[in-house]
C-alpha cells in the first residue's frame, strides 16, 4: 500500500530525505511553502496524509475534518506539550520535531489507517522498539477525563410552524434537573433561538458560539465549558444552558466539526444534553462535493445523527400534522438512523374535534408513517403564557398544569413521577451565572 505525503514547514533537512531512503510505502510528493499551498494538494486528491512541520497552530478541528472528509491523515511536529495537547483533541497525530524518518513513517501509517478504520498489522519500516516509540511522543498534559461520556443526548425537533421546540426542550431539562440529574441545554436553532428569552436570560452573548470556537481551536475542557454555558438556578434544581446565536446570519459561526466536539465534551460534564434543534433538515446538496464550505443546517443534522433519542414535536392541528408526517418523510431520508418518538403538542377539541387524541391517532393511522403516536401534550395557553411573562420553567410558574404533568409524564420514570416536585414560586428574569 503506497501513502503519497505533502508536507509543509522547514523541518530538519533530512526529514524528507529520510522518509525517501527508507524505501517504504510513505513517499512524499510535494513540499509545501504555506498551508494553503498544502490545503489545496490535499484537496486535489494528491496525498493521504500531511506531515505539517511548522505552522500546527494554524490548524483547527473544521480544517482537520475537511481534510478527512478526503481522506487525508495530518501529522504535526510539536515541542510543546500543551500544543500536543490541543493537537490531539481536533484529531491530529502529535509528534516530536526531532522524531526518527522510521518512527514518523510508522505514525504516517498508522493516522491513514485510523482514519480509513482499519488497524495497521504490523510496522511498516521495522520491528517494533516499545522503547524509541515512547521516547517520540511530546509529553502531552493529563487530558480532562472528568465524566465517562456517556451522558444521554436528547434533541427536540419539529418542523416549521411553531409546534413549541423550544418550550418541550427548556421544560424536559428542567424537569430532568428537578430530579437531581446534570443537565446542559443547548440551544441550536440557527434560524429563531429563543432558549435565552424563554428563561428570562438577560445575557446577549451565544454560549454555544463560544463554546463552538473553542472547540475549534482544541482548548474546549470540562471547565471552559462551564465558564461558557449559563447556570439557571430553580427552586427545584439547576441545570447549565449554552445559548444560542443571537442573529441568524452567524450560523457559520456553528459548523458540524466543532458542534460535535462540544457535544463530546458536554456528554462528559452531564448526565442528560438536551438539544433545541432548528426545524431545517436541507442538506445542501449542491455544496455536497465542495467539502470545503460550510453547511447551513449543520447545526440541525449533526445533532440529529449524534442523538441517542429524538423527540419530533408537531402541532396538533389541521396544519401542523401534514407538515409533521412530511417532515418525517424528511428527516428519514438525511438522518436514516435516527428513531424519532413522536409528540403532538397543543392538542385541544377545538382544533381536531371532540376526543382529540383518538381523533388524531385515527387520521396518523391513515396518513402518518408506520410509527405511532407516542405522546400527546395539552393545549394550556394559560400556563406557558405564564412562565413566559415569568421567564421561568412550567414547574416554577405552573406546576400543577396539565401541561407540566404531561411533559414530565414523557421524561421521568414512573417511580420519579410520583416524587413531589411542584414548585409554588416563580423566579423574576434573571441573569446568566457562570
């Protein structure tokens, strides 16, 4: 198997030579000045991997994910142990500028396999020496293992109209937080975020932009996440909110690359990540070979491919269920994995006719996709109007509502359900902790 390699930054003269006189599969076939000299041989198809001599801080987990979604493995040379570090978050193989040409020809091999998801059987330039492998390797800090990652990723969707996301998703968290869980809420609408208005935050910067960023660059940790993610503290319980963009046209500021590290990196610090997702489900397909440029609803999809569970939320209306069982078409044909439980919010007579559940599981039998109905959540203008003037949560501003109860009907075990939860006080508008 040959590995053609572009390189870029002056390393020690004979890097390259050595690569060359070790007549192994790693064969360099450009030396680069700059890094986009070396971004656009990649992206020509000239190379499998990149060997970035000089320069690593200029790289970023949205360039190191581009240049993968073309199959090329990066390897930076690095002194430094904090930019090892960073290196080895955004997915690149650090190693010491003064790595031997057999031992970088191994880390070669072995970041192009990762990559293409195949294991390396055996060095490709000579017997393994455990010894002179370790003795490559930067010293790269203890990274923060706080957290098994497993925390559940929960992410409310629906389609446009305003079936009520936003108030399912800020009301799902609250209760999972009243019950003593670590929730973050996430707020990814890249059309209408509204997270930070319905909690009454008077804070105006984008949690998750921030958060994004970091990530980006590979300095995202469990505690930089906590600095950048609101606290909103309840009579019944607190939970962390990364708000969202303030402005819709900064949704490239949310690409897919760095949203899915955050996410990593949230499911780590919390039990439960709740996602607000926006309705969106275009995929771009006239951008789909320019791998370079960013997607406009990646902040939709991501979550979405990444979601353990999936709440689509429609409007219980002549409406809003068309546009439901066509959303689902939708979102099974750019999401195929994804197993969405389906709630029909809103649901009142006046809209469907007398006993409106049975109204509205008779019409999705006959209309509706092979997967039923599994929720219905009332119609209770009163009390969301409430904790919206409130700009707190249903159990805060109407805890006993039929809507309350439903929701926490749908998120909490059946031994939690009955635990005493209601909260008699609503909390004025507040501002965002850190």
């Amino acid at each position: 198997m040959s590995i053609p390699v572009v390189t870029v930054g002056q390393s020690r003269e004979d890097l390259v030579g050595g690569l060359e006189r070790l007549h192994g599969p790693v064969t360099v076939v450009r030396r680069c000045a700059e890094l986009p000299e070396l971004l656009a041989a990649c992206q020509s198809g000239l190379a499998r991997a990149a060997v970035v001599a000089e320069g690593s801080e200029g790289l970023s987990a949205s360039l190191v994910d581009r240049l993968g979604a073309v199959g090329v493995a990066i390897v930076a040379l690095t002194d430094n142990a904090e930019e090892a570090a960073r290196l080895h978050r955004i997915g690149v193989v650090p190693a010491l500028t003064g790595v031997e040409s057999a031992e970088l020809s191994d880390r070669i091999a072995d970041a192009v396999a990762q990559l293409t998801g195949r294991l390396r059987p055996a060095s490709l330039s000579s017997p393994a020496d455990t010894g002179a492998a370790l003795a490559t390797d930067p010293v790269v800090p203890e990274l923060d293992t706080e957290g098994s990652g497993a925390g559940e990723l929960i992410v409310v969707w629906g389609p446009a109209g305003s079936p009520g996301r936003t108030t399912v998703a800020v009301n799902i968290a609250g209760e999972m937080a009243a019950d003593g869980r670590g929730v973050l809420l996430v707020d990814a609408d890249t059309y209408g975020a509204s997270v930070a208005a319905v909690l009454g935050l008077l804070d105006e910067s984008a949690g998750l932009a921030q958060a994004c960023r970091l990530a980006d660059q590979g300095l995202l940790d469990a505690d930089a996440l906590r600095k950048v993610a609101a606290t909103v503290a309840t009579t019944a319980g607190t939970f962390r909110v990364l708000t969202g963009i303030t402005r819709a046209d900064r949704w490239t500021e949310l690409r897919a690359p760095a949203l899915a590290l955050v996410l990593e990196r949230a499911r780590q610090i919390a039990d439960v990540v709740v996602v607000d997702a926006g309705f969106c489900l275009e995929a771009d397909e006239e951008l789909s070979f320019d791998t370079m440029a960013p997607r406009r609803n990646a902040a939709t999809l991501r979550p979405l491919e990444l979601a353990d569970t999936v709440y689509a939320v429609g409007a219980a209306d002549p409406v809003g269920v068309p546009r439901m069982v066509r959303a689902l078409a939708e979102l099974e044909g750019v999401v195929p994995q994804a197993s969405p439980t389906v709630i029909m919010n809103k649901v009142r007579s006046s809209s469907v006719g007398r006993e409106p559940e049975r109204q509205l599981r008779d019409a999705w039998e006959r209309y509706g996709p092979a997967s039923g109905l599994k929720a219905f959540l009332p119609y209770d203008p009163a009390a969301a109007d409430a904790a919206l003037l409130a700009g707190s949560l249903l159990l805060e501003a109407s805890p006993g509502s039929t809507l309350r109860h439903a929701i926490r009907e749908l998120v909490c075990a059946p031994d939690q359900r009955k635990g005493k939860s209601s909260v008699f006080s609503s909390t004025p508008r507040r501002r965002a902790k850190d």
